[in-house]
C-alpha cells in the first residue's frame, strides 16, 4: 500500500520534544528469547530498510513501550528508576 493511501487520521503525530528525548537502548543479547511472530509487512519492511540489526532495533522499541507502561503502573519497577 503506498503512503499516500494510509489514514493517519486517528494517530497523534508526535512532537519534535519526543525525538529530542528519545533514545535507542540495545538490550542484552543473552536475555533474548527465541519466538515466532507475525508483524505487518510495512512494519518488517521499515525495519530492513534500516539495515543490519533491525531485529534489535525492533526489540528495542518493544522493550521502550514496555518500560514505559510499567513506569506508569510503579515508577520504581523500571530498570534505572
């Protein structure tokens, strides 16, 4: 599908704030887990784009919402809290 066909109509765009702040944080590689997953093709499809390690790249996005999430339910459960 092109871009130019996809609504963004219903995702805030995100403040230039948050490219300011934000930080790519690579996670140990022996505390990987080896799974199976299905992901769109546009989200795979961006990631190999980028390159070598986009497997990691993708990991470490994941782990960024899962941080997050959990500063909101108890600020002193992430990791460097």
């Amino acid at each position: 599908m092109p871009d130019e066909d996809i609504d963004y109509s219903d995702i805030p765009e995100l403040e230039q704030e948050w490219f300011r702040t934000a930080k790519l944080v690579m996670p140990d590689e022996e505390t990987k887990e080896r799974i199976t997953i299905r992901l769109s093709r546009e989200v795979t499809e961006y990631f190999r784009s980028q390159g070598k390690g986009y497997q990691s790249r993708m990991n470490a996005v994941l782990k960024a919402y899962v941080d997050a999430q959990k500063a909101r339910e108890s600020p002193s459960d992430v990791e460097g809290a």
